[in-house]
C-alpha cells in the first residue's frame, strides 16, 4: 500500500491522538518529497497534497471539535508540520498556515462559523494578517476594496479572511479582519519567487465586495486572545506568539531534510583532485556531524516551546509578556539555527549544488525564503526580551 493510500486507510477515529497524526505526516513525507520538483513547479499546493491532508485530517488539527476539528494542541501542530517539512517545504508552509487560519476562525460569531463550514465541518481557510485595502461602511456590514498580498493557500481555500482598518476616525487605526467567500475574490497570478515556490502565496484583490457584520471581527481580538467554543486547548492563546511558531515549525524539518542529503551527496562525489569521496574527508565528517546536531538542537528548542505554551494553556495559565516575547525570540534563534546549517552544507556540498535539480539547492532557497519572514525578525525580537529582562516595556508590534 502507497504511503498517501496508508495514511487514509489510517484514518479511523474522528480525533485520531496527536501520534497517529505524527504518524501520518511522517508516512505522507516521502510521498511529498517525490512531488517537490512538481509543486514548484505548479508554484501551488498540488491537488493531491490538498487531497492527502484532508484525508489524513491534517488541516483539522487546531480547529474546534464543536464544529468538525480535532481541537488538538499547538505542539500536536508543529510536530505534525516539521515531519511534513522533511518532504516538501512549500507543502509544509501551506499546512501550517492554514490548520492555524482555521482555528482563527472560532473568534467570530457563531453565524459566521456555521455559513463557512461545509456539511462535513471541513474548512480551508487562508488568511492575511496585514492590514491593506479599504473598508467602507455599508448597511449591515462593510465594502471591501483593495489588494492584499501573501495569501497563502489561496488557491486550496475555501474561505478568506482579509485584514483592513476600521474606517471608523480613532487616533490608533483598529484593524478589523472580514470573512469573504473564495469565489468573490480574484487572484492575481504574481508568486514568482526564490523559494517556498510551491505556497501559492499570491496577491488577491476585491472590489467592492460585501461583507455582513456577522462575518466581521476586531483583530485585536484574534492578536489577544481567541476563544474556542469547545473546550481550553487554545483558550486565551496569545496569537503572535503561536504564529510565530506556526512560521517557525517547517524550518527543522528542512534542516534535517538538507543534513540527508549532503549525506548521501558526499557519499559518492568526488572530483579530479579528490583522491577518495568526498565522505571519507574529516571535514565533510566534521561539517555533517555539526549540521546533524544543530538541526536537532533547533528541533528541540522549537518542541520545548511548543510543549511549553501547550501545557499553559492546558492549565489555564496567564502567558505573560515574559514568555510571548521569549517565544518569539527563541523562535527567531530556531530560524537562525537552521538557516546557518543549511547554508554551511551547501557551500560544502561543491558546484553541483548549483544546479536546479540539486535537492541542496532547493532545500537553501526554501530556508532563506521562510527566514525573511518578519514574524521571526531577530532584531525586534531579541530587542523585545532584552527590554522585558530589564523591565522595560516592549515596543509593538508582535508581542
């Protein structure tokens, strides 16, 4: 049996425990790894990943079990998403957004939830966290105007949430994010791009579109803490800090990905003034062995994190401005980490790497692409906890 026909086969329970979904992603990772080339090259999530995701109850992760999801917790999701990272980077990235954007949607109104699930309670919903465009009061809602780029998924989804300032006159601009249906939104073809080529991040654009009150929501509410009608597990989360590991989850897995295949790289190259393989050289033996450790170091600081807030959020625990600004710092340093790994094996890995089809190749492009992601800015970030250690207050935003 096929991996992708296993992890359906697998799928049994309706709230499967987060080993079994680690289980799935792990058999789904080779099959992901074949079709690497393939999404890049459709520059989108490729239907039969969406498909296998869905089958294996992966996109259900973090949304609520009242309306169709597993309701499980964010370590459960990052874990998942590093194991699928080790296949497919840009597979990775869309899942990883997109189990987040549905759990984001418990934070508005009930009607909103009930018009966005579909009958079997599956939901895609890719979301955009930056305010753009323009918002017009209109009986009963709002008008929708403007253009709102990185809309990862947008191709998978079902649903949007788009992120646009009040239009009400405040001295601090109060961002409101609105639910808009798929089919009313036009995309613009424009993800051209050095890496995570696959996300299908592409620009989307309204015009004039309607969006009933019910289907509104303040974005402070979702950044402060969103409710989950079914139970605590993400009850008061604060949401930067689990965006930043939502960001940050892929990154080990390609990391650990890049350590495979110098390994087998340096197994067998060698060139005229090599008087063996290249494996049989101390430093490649030295420079695999760093790698290796410093991919799992990472993986470790980013499940530590993620089992940390898990756990605090399971007691019902205030996370305090201490930990959001430490979270996302540490998440910054897990990037860092293995933006660095990467880097290093593939200037050791000779001129072959240059080529398209090396696997080193991609796996760099993918890392340097996820690590220019401002919510794992390091100088923000260490500036933030520095000032908290000191008992400063830290400067927003992405606390």
């Amino acid at each position: 049996m096929a991996p992708a026909d296993a992890a359906r086969a697998r799928l049994a329970s309706p709230v499967p425990v987060r080993a079994e979904l680690v289980a799935r992603a792990r058999a789904l990772a080779p099959v992901l790894m074949e079709r690497a080339e393939r999404t890049e090259r459709n520059r989108s999530l490729l239907p039969e990943t969406a498909d296998d995701f869905r089958a294996a109850g992966l996109w259900r992760m973090l949304q609520p079990r009242d309306w169709g999801g597993f309701g499980l917790d964010v370590a459960t999701h990052v874990e998942v998403v590093a194991e699928i990272a080790r296949g497919c980077a840009s597979s990775a990235w869309v899942l990883s957004l997109v189990s987040q954007q549905n759990f984001l949607a418990s934070a508005f109104p009930e009607e909103a939830r009930r018009e966005i699930c579909g009958g079997d309670g599956h939901l895609v919903l890719a979301l955009t966290m930056g305010p753009a465009g323009r918002a017009e009061p209109a009986p009963g809602g709002y008008r929708l105007q403007g253009r709102w780029p990185y809309v990862s998924g947008i191709d998978q989804c079902t649903w949007v949430a788009l992120t646009s300032f009040n239009p009400e006159r405040s001295e601090v601009p109060k961002p409101l994010s609105f639910l808009v249906p798929k089919e009313s939104c036009t995309t613009i073809d424009d993800w051209h791009v050095l890496g995570l080529r696959g996300t299908g991040s592409k620009t989307v654009v309204l015009d004039g579109v309607f969006v009933p009150e019910h289907r509104t929501v303040s974005f402070a509410k979702l950044a402060r803490d969103t409710p989950v009608p079914e139970g605590p597990t993400l009850a008061g989360v604060p949401i930067v800090s689990l965006f930043a590991m939502v960001v940050a989850a892929a990154a080990p897995g390609i990391a650990r990905a890049a350590v495979a295949a110098f390994e087998e790289r340096i197994k067998t190259r060698r060139n005229a003034f090599m008087t063996a393989v290249q494996a049989q050289y101390s430093d490649a033996q030295v420079g695999l062995a760093q790698a290796a450790a410093r991919a799992e170091a990472a993986y470790l600081m980013l499940m530590a994190d993620a089992e940390d807030i898990s756990r605090r959020i399971a007691a019902g625990e205030h996370i305090d401005v201490r930990c959001r600004t430490r979270y996302r710092l540490n998440m910054a340093e897990v990037l860092r980490i293995c933006s660095e790994t990467v880097t290093a094996l593939f200037l050791s890995a000779g001129t072959g790497a240059v080529f398209d089809s090396s696997l080193l190749q991609r796996h760099l492009r993918d890392m340097l692409t996820l690590r220019s992601h401002v919510a794992v800015e390091p100088g923000s970030s260490a500036e933030n906890f520095g000032r908290v250690l000191l008992d400063l207050p830290p400067n927003p935003p992405f606390i």
